[in-house]
C-alpha cells in the first residue's frame, strides 16, 4: 500500500457469471462462496493452511447468511482456525473485502488472506408485513393448539402480500437505472454511444475467452463453463432493436436491457498477502495494490447517484502524485454504458473539475482502447458483491502478461459511493 508494508496481489478465481433464475437458481450465497474459495484453495494449495483473514460479502442476502465469511472459509479446505469476516458496500463489496484485507497486510496485523464477495438475486429473502411475523413469532412461542390457533384470530389475506428486496434507492425512490437514465441526459449521452461500448464489452470478453485469458480464472460450476450472460454475436443493429429499459415514456430514454448490466448471480475471490509469505510459499506476485480510496456524492440533492469514482479517482490521484493518463490499463465497472461514459466526460470537463474536484485543469481524456481490455460486466454480468475481486483478478493476470504496467480500478456504488484502486507490477 502506499503506506506500510506492500501487498502482492497472488492471483484470483470465480465461478462463471449467470442470469438471475437461470444455472444458479438454487444455489443461495454459501454454495456459490463455497465452491469459488475451494477452487481458490485448490489453485494455490492451501489446503489446511491458516490464513490470516477471509473477507466475504454479501448485498442481498438470507438472515441465515449471517456469518457467510466465516461458513464460506469452514468449508474451502483452509484450516479452520482461519478467522472470517463479512462486508457490505452495495457494488463496492468484494473490491472493498480486498482493501480491508490489503490494510491488515499493510499494517502487520496478518501476512495472507483471501477477499471477496457473492450475490445471488434468485435465492433473494422474501420479507412479510410486521403483522403477519407477530403472529407466526407468538404462535411458535404458544404452548398449545389452542394458543397457537388464537394467535391468527383476525387473520386477513392482506397480511400475506410480501415485501421482496430491490435495488430503489430509499431516499429517492429511484433505481440505479433511473438515476443512470438523469446522468444520461444531464451528460448527454448518446444511445449510440452506449451501445457501441456494450458491443465492444462483450466481443472482448469473448475474444478473452477465446484466447485462454479465463482459463486458470474461471472455474466451472453447475455445469456452466462461461459467463451465459456474453452474447459474442451481439452487434450495435440488434442492440438499436431494444425499448429503453428505465425511461419508457419521455421519448428520451437512452438506458435499454442491452446497455444495462442484468440481474446476476455469481461469486469471486483474491488471494493477498506479503512479498515474502508468497516467496516462502512458492506463489508468484502478479502485481501490488499500491493504494485505494472511497468517495461519496450528495445524490439526494441533485449530484449523480453514479458519480462517485469521479471524486474517488481525483482524491487518489492527488495523493499519488499521478496524472490520470499515467496508466497503462483501466477497468472500470460497467454497471451501465451510460455510467462509464459520464465518469469519462466528467473527467474532461473543465467545469466540472474545478467546481466539484478542486482541480485547476481537467483530468483529461483517457484512450478509449485501454479500457475493460477483457470486456466487463456489461458482458460478463454483475453479481453486486462479486464485482470487485472479478476486476482485481482479472487485472492481475492482464498486468502479468503485459510484464509490467499500472491499472485504474473504478467501481460505482449505490447510495452514491465510489471505490477505486491502483494495482501495478
């Protein structure tokens, strides 16, 4: 890290991406955590090994996945006196589970650990009124029949309608697409330009695909080999055939299911720790995560629920000493088009820079052939908590086999938060 010890980034792993309620369907956040940090354990061999930490998370979630870190790490093949931990930060999960294990290592507190994250919206906890639980809560605390009987007197089918989760924000009552769709037009962003980035996202995972990239990456599961989201024959024609998708009725809508992410399933995980514990267990560093920052904006108020990473990038540039062209790579997190495209136009925009980055000249362009060089979760899809180790991983090995270089990381968040980090070799 930029301060304290560096930490190696050894490698990571993932079960393939898939459409909510298709391979996953009954598979809930443990199986899916489960199966990812036991490839991970088998790709490094670390069977029986006490680690330092694994740090998992969760966005959408069972009460019964309460002690996921812990569960998922007693049942990878690491030695149980490996200590698990689980987080949360929407989109940012498993990019954060890496940082928080990243800042033990830094600090000496543990020399190896695993971050990393699942999210299933299949398996999703469906939650009843307040009136109903009371009921069925004082009827499991009756003694008798009758006790329990006289706990639905009163009983009306309208306590039966259930509250699922969703991903509206609560303050606003927008979902992410609808807050994308205002950022669209505040920016005014093309739908042109959205489905070309799209086409772009999932030829290149394809192509990655094609090549061998995923082979020591991805792990098959439930009998799924790649991502089902990729569609490598999609083109801009087809794309141009959606309806908007958030925006249905103004005749502006630029957002369709073809420039969004869709609802995933899927989970990931990295492997971290000192120089010299993965010398002394005969592992390769892949690369270093030199430093990482968090940003938030005032969405409520009128800023760009999406905007984040915007903020988040100047404030660890800054503390770099770096310019935002002085990477050889960028991954930036494809939860719409219209998201990417807005964070780059920002970044150019001298008004934007000074009024709300401080900054006396704008970032500047960045060259659009260095971004998401293997596609992104516009093609590969995006689990919420699974994201940020899928980019970290893949990272990783593009920087291996580049010999050298630095990456941008740029994860946006709901709630109007930003994560991002810097990885070099």
């Amino acid at each position: 890290m930029l301060y304290g010890r560096p930490v190696a980034i050894l490698g990571g792993v993932r079960i393939p991406f898939c459409r909510q309620n298709t391979a996953y369907a009954d598979v809930g956040n443990l199986g899916m955590s489960v199966r990812t940090l036991g490839a991970l354990v088998e790709k490094f061999g670390l069977h029986g090994q006490q680690l330092g930490e694994v740090a998992m998370g969760a966005v959408i979630k069972h009460s019964s996945d309460w002690n996921l870190g812990r569960e998922a790490a007693l049942s990878s093949g690491l030695s149980p006196l490996t200590p698990g931990i689980t987080l949360q930060r929407a989109c940012g999960t498993s990019l954060d589970t890496i940082v928080h294990i990243a800042g033990k290592i830094s600090t000496g507190q543990i020399e190896s650990g695993i971050g990393g994250g699942s999210d299933t919206t299949s398996d999703v906890p469906i939650v009843y009124g307040q009136a109903l639980r009371r009921r069925l809560l004082k009827a499991a605390a009756a003694k008798t029949t009758g006790q329990k009987l006289a706990a639905f007197k009163g009983f009306k089918l309208s306590e039966l309608k259930p509250d699922f989760p969703g991903v509206a924000e609560p303050r606003t009552g927008k979902s992410m697409g609808q807050h994308c769709e205002d950022m669209a037009k505040e920016w005014n962003i093309s739908r042109d330009s959205q489905d070309e980035l799209a086409v772009a996202s999932h030829h290149k995972l394809a192509a990655a695909y094609e090549r061998g990239f995923f082979d020591d990456l991805v792990v098959s599961f439930r009998g799924v080999s790649r991502d089902n989201n990729m569609r490598p024959d999609t083109s801009i024609e087809k794309l141009a055939t959606l309806k908007p998708a958030f925006d249905k009725t103004s005749g502006r809508g630029t957002l369709t299911a073809g420039n969004s992410t869709p609802l995933t399933d899927g989970a990931s995980a990295c492997l971290l720790s000192t120089d010299e514990w993965a010398a002394a267990h005969g592992h390769e560093v892949l690369c270093h995560l030199r430093d990482a920052q968090v940003a938030a904006v005032d969405f409520v108020h009128g800023e760009g629920l999406l905007m984040a990473p915007t903020v988040a990038v100047a404030e660890m540039l800054k503390r770099n000493n770096l310019s935002l062209q002085d990477f050889d790579f960028y991954e930036i997190h494809e939860a719409f088009a219209a998201q990417v495209l807005c964070t780059l136009r920002a970044w150019e925009s001298e008004e934007y820079c000074r009024n709300r980055l401080g900054l006396d000249a704008p970032l500047g362009r960045i060259d659009p052939a260095k971004i998401n060089p293997n596609g992104s979760s516009l093609a590969a899809g995006h689990p919420f908590a699974a994201t940020g180790a899928r980019i970290v991983a893949t990272a990783a090995k593009e920087l291996k086999q580049r010999g050298g270089g630095r990456c941008l990381v740029s994860i946006c968040t709901a709630g109007g938060m930003g994560v991002v980090a810097i990885l070099e070799r």
